[in-house]
C-alpha cells in the first residue's frame, strides 16, 4: 500500500525548528545581551597511543555560553562529548585552543566550577548533610555552624530537607544525584558541568529529575553545560544545543530551542517541541544511517502468522 492509499503512512509535516514564537526570540535576545561566561575558541584534544595514530577527539571546536544559560551538548557516540566536559572541567590537558571562563583561561580544575557525573559520587560513609558541608569546611574554610546552616539551605533548594541525616546508600538514584546538585552547587560555582548525570535512571526518575533541575536552574545564579546522548532531554532543559559530530568531533550547529519557558511533560507533543527533536534527529541518527542498521530477513515463521 502506497502513502497516497494509506494516510498513516504519509510523511508528517513537521513545522520548521526554526520558527520561534515572539516571546522565545524576545528571550534569545536577553541571553544574548548577558555576559559570556564560558568562551572556548578552537578547542582541540588528541589521545595519543604507541604504535597508533592519534585520535583527534574534538578538532578545533568554538562556542559560548552566556550567564544563566543551560546548554545541552548532544552527538552521536564517540563525538568528545566527555572529553568536552572533562577539558573545560580542567582534569584533562587540553591539545590546542583557549577556554575562559569569565575571562580568566582554564588550566586545571577550580572551585568556579562544579561538576555532576552519571555515576554516584557522593562519599558512602558520611551523610547526605555531611556530603554537602565537606567541600564548604575542608575547602571553603567555614567554621562547622556556618557550613551545616548553608549545607542545609541547599538540601532545602533541592528538596533533601527530610533525608539530611541519611546515607547515600539509603537514598534512590535521583534523590542521590540532587544531593549530588546540592553538594557542587554548595560550593558556589559558576558553571555546572553535568556529564549524563541522569543517565543511569529508569525513565520515569529520569523525566522527574529533569523538571527538578529546570525548578533549581530558575532558582539559583548558574549557568549549566549538560551532556547527553537523549534528543527529548536535550530539548527540553536547553535554551541552546550544541550539536557535535564524531570522528573528529567538531562542531555541526548550535541550534536554539524554540520551545518556550517554563518548560513543562505537556510540551512533548507541541510544534515546537517536535520540530527540534525532528531536527537533532536529522542531523544524528540521518535516514540513511539507520536503513544501513536494517537486519538481513530470516524468515523463522510460517507465511500468514504476520505480526504487523
Ligand atoms: P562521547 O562522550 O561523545 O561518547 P568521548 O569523549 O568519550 O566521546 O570520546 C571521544 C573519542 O576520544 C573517542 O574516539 C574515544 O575513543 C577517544 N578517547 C576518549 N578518552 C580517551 C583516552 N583516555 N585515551 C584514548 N582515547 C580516548
């Protein structure tokens, strides 16, 4: 049956990425108009190995991000999406270019700037208030009083309130990666790096914990640069994202997300919504890559027991 007898196999039409409501292109120009906080110009790194030629994990990649921002960085896998993290985090020696964060060049790690990893970080044997007043007592030089009252404003921020004298061990997946947001925002950093911090969640976590970091965003004066490999969480935390391809990682677009704020579940079906993940769909997964992953047909049933 062709797409002109049966309807639901017509292409959809999918409205334009890149029309934006007033509102949205009224915002853009507010995020414009605010200070760059983090410029990386030209960033390059290469892993070198004996006897192989080095892998160029990201070549000369270039973008900014203005105060308050959240970012999202997506690409296909092995495109230096870490490895981005782990440069502008300063625990990685970068090969080439320039990173400056509020003008001042990277060159090693720093307390401007927290980080959230996918995997749980937080020390086992302490609790989650302790976890939260370590890095205010040992590095910030708080007295104990001033660390708890402050340990516990940021347990309040991310709704911890009630577990503040649990271990980690006690706490669920999410609820261990806000005390995980707590404990690096404590700190008072100016950028949040966040690398796949919600990707060991099942998905009803995951979409819970995405909304309680959009409500801490609007909170707090941070500006987020997030990682991820999941097209609906890039839409729907970034203003901007910041598309990278693989092998050489490089920079394919920054693109603007059209979808208004406050973001909300319901927006998933909107216009919006749909042309932007139509649009990071095209640009990661293109057509042509996924008929290429077709499996070769072994017919193991009899003919007329079709499931579709
Ligand atoms: P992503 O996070 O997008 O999946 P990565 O940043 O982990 O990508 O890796 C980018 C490229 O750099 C990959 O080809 C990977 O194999 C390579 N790479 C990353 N870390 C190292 C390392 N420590 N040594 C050698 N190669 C590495």
């Amino acid at each position: 049956m062709s797409a002109e007898t049966n309807p639901a196999a017509a292409p959809l039409a999918v409205p334009s990425y890149l029309d934006q409501a007033p509102e949205v292109s009224a915002r853009f120009a507010r995020i414009k108009q605010r200070p760059v906080i983090l410029e990386v110009t030209e960033l390059s790194k290469s892993f070198s190995s004996p006897n192989r030629p080095p892998t160029v994990a990201l070549d000369r990649v270039s973008f900014q991000v203005h105060r308050r921002e959240l970012m999202c960085v997506i690409g296909p896998s092995g495109c230096g999406k870490s490895t981005l993290a782990r440069l502008v985090a300063g625990l990685e020696p970068m090969t080439g270019g320039e990173m400056l964060l509020d003008g001042k060049p990277i060159h090693g790690p720093g307390p401007d700037r927290g980080m959230v990893f996918q995997s749980y970080t937080l020390f086992p044997w302490l609790t989650v208030l302790k976890n939260v007043m370590f890095g205010l007592e040992v590095g910030g030089g708080m007295s104990h009083a001033e660390a708890e009252q402050d340990a516990r404003m940021w347990l309040e921020v991310v709704g911890l309130t009630k577990f503040a004298q649990a271990y980690p061990h006690q706490l669920s997946g999410g609820m261990k990666q806000r005390a995980a947001i707590a404990r690096a925002l404590a700190n008072r950093p100016r950028m949040l790096l966040m690398d796949e911090p919600l990707g060991a969640l099942d998905a009803q976590t995951r979409c819970q914990m995405q909304s309680y970091l959009l409500q801490i965003w609007r909170q707090v004066d941070i500006t987020i640069l997030f990682i991820t490999h999941d097209l609906d969480e890039a839409v729907y935390l970034s203003d901007r994202i910041l598309i990278l391809d693989a092998h050489p990682g490089r920079v394919r677009e920054v693109m603007e997300v059209a979808v208004p704020r406050p973001r909300s579940a319901e927006q998933f079906l909107s216009p919006a919504f749909i042309a932007a993940r139509h649009h990071l769909e095209e640009l990661i997964h293109p057509r042509a890559a996924q008929a290429a992953d077709k499996l070769p047909v072994f017919r193991m049933t009899v003919v007329g027991d079709e499931v579709e």
